[in-house]
C-alpha cells in the first residue's frame, strides 16, 4: 500500500512539472509572438 502511494505521488510530481514545462513554454510563444506584433507596428509607423 505505501509503495502505491509512493508512486501516485511521483507521477503527480511528473505531471506538475510537465504542465509547468507546458505553461512556460505557450507563454514564451505568446510573448515572443506580440513582441513581433509590436516591432512590425513600430516599423509601420
């Protein structure tokens, strides 16, 4: 029972961490995204 539980709680760590990864990465897209945005509306102007 307790070796069960220990791995329940290595796969929630896994899982929060890759959710973490994922989070990160999208808002490093997102950025890198609208910082383009930004740089063509510079270059418009």
């Amino acid at each position: 029972m307790k070796k069960n539980r220990i791995s329940v709680l290595v796969l929630s760590v896994a899982f929060a961490a890759t959710l973490a990864l994922v989070i990160v990465g999208a808002a490093g897209v997102v950025g890198a995204m609208n910082e383009q945005q930004l740089q063509q509306l510079e270059d418009a102007q």
